[in-house]
C-alpha cells in the first residue's frame, strides 16, 4: 500500500519478523539513497523505538544505515500521536463497542 501511494522511494521493514532491517537496508542501498526517515507504524515509539530503531547498538537501523553511508533521520513519536489516527482509532472502538452490544441483546 506505501509503495503504491508513495512510489518507489517507500520501504518498509519490521522488528521481528520479514523484511528484516538488513534487508531493507540492503535494499534503499542498492536504490542508490544516501538519506532516509524512519517512521515507526507503532502506536506509541516505546521500547522497540528506542533500541531496535534508533538505539545506539550495533545493530539498530541507526547504525546499520550508518554502516552503509546512509544518513537516518527519525520521527520520534508512534503514530498514536497524530490526531488523524486517535480519530480513526475511537471510530473503530465505537462500531466495535456497538457491535459487542448488540450482540448482547440478540
């Protein structure tokens, strides 16, 4: 969907799991970019945040760009933050909440 929206400079990746950040690494590298930002798909940018993705390790995203000459910068808040997305989310609480109470009364 990212790519399809955003074209082909939009990459993603998770923490656990395929692609892995090597991966996507090796791959922004091979498209020849030398800057890229990190956006975490998390709802809060917690504790997977702060050391897989921008930890100081040797094997967070921060320094397995670096590695490669590619500068990472980061927006440092998960998405939970972005007004667009609580709307969203207490949307779907409603309709789930009206879901689970009509179910009761069935």
């Amino acid at each position: 969907m990212l790519k399809s929206t955003y074209g082909p400079s939009a990459f993603t990746g998770v923490v656990e799991g395929f692609p892995e950040a090597e991966d996507i690494v090796n791959t922004v590298k091979a498209s020849g970019f030398t800057r890229v930002k990190i956006v975490p798909l998390m709802l809060v940018a917690g504790v997977h945040y702060l050391e897989d993705l921008a930890g100081d390790d040797e094997d967070s995203w921060k320094n397995l760009f670096a590695t490669e000459g590619i500068e990472a910068t980061f927006i440092e808040r998960g998405i939970g933050y972005m007004p667009e997305i609580v709307r969203l989310f207490v949307r779907h609480l409603e309709e789930a909440m009206d879901m689970v109470l009509e179910s009761e009364t069935v």
